[in-house]
C-alpha cells in the first residue's frame, strides 16, 4: 500500500510542475474586459491557480484552476439579469454556448446560467434568486445576484 501511494505520489509531483497554461491573472483580466451593467455592483473575486492563496493543481482538477469568479449584486429580477449576462458575453465577442434555465425558473441552484466561449476560455455566469443563494450571506440589500466564473475552456485542456 505504502509503495502505491509514493508512486502515486511522485507521479503527482512530477507532472504537477508541467503545468504550462494560462496563469490565473489571465483570466482575471477577462473579468476586468467584461462590460458588466452599472446596476451590477462587485461584492467578491476568488482566484484560483497554483500560484493563488486559493490554492489549486491544474494538471488534477479542470474546473476553474486555474480561473477566477466574481460574484455581483444586481439590482434586476433574475430574468432581467439574464439577459444583461447575454449581452455582456455577446458584447466581449463570446459565443453562447449552453444554456440552463433561460427562463429562470429552476429551483435547484442558479435560477438560470449560460456558458459560453472566444477561443480557449469558457465563461459561466450563473444567476441566483438572491444573494443569499449565490453565497453572499449578509452582503447588500436584496435582489438577485450572478456569478461570473473565467476558466479554461474544457475542450483546451
């Protein structure tokens, strides 16, 4: 057993150095580019990478490592939200790519979500009934919120 795990373990010590990909200030540059609503107020970025204090390896885990979310308040209803995120991948020259509950009316996680892509990165915007829901306890006044998520796209690596 012991022998499985140091293989194991130095496999994961050797390829975790040849990592070559973006760095995670990529992808929070495309945040930066995104041309959000003036009603769309930033409350809180996390980054992801293997240089980060949010700590990941990119060569074992493909969701958002690295990557980088920010999570907005939106004065707007759900479904007016949706389609302000619509128009803010549209206008970065992303292509939509998915799309989960357009109408916003699921009740298990994000009321609606949209994917979409521009060459090797994958934008997730995810629209929550409230900031309660999105994992803003006690973060501003009520209405929605949304969570733009900048990653790699999966096709990418």
């Amino acid at each position: 057993m012991r022998a499985a795990f140091g293989f194991v373990f130095a496999i994961l010590v050797v390829f975790g150095g040849c990592y070559s990909g973006p760095d995670a200030s990529d992808f929070v540059a495309i945040l930066d580019e995104l041309q959000v609503p003036a009603g769309w107020k930033a409350a809180m970025d996390q980054v992801r990478g293997p240089d980060q204090q949010d700590r990941c390896d990119p060569v074992i885990t493909k969701t958002m490592c690295p990557g980088a979310s920010r999570s907005f308040l939106i004065s707007a209803n759900p479904s007016e939200a949706y389609a302000q995120a619509r128009s803010v991948v549209d206008t970065a020259g992303f292509t939509v790519t998915e799309e989960f509950g357009p109408a916003c009316d699921r009740t298990d996680g994000p009321a609606c979500q949209l994917f979409a892509t521009r060459d090797d990165v994958r934008v997730r915007i995810s629209v929550f009934r409230s900031a309660a829901e999105a994992g803003l306890d006690g973060v501003g006044p009520g209405g929605s919120a949304a969570v733009i998520t900048v990653e790699r796209s999966i096709s990418a690596g």
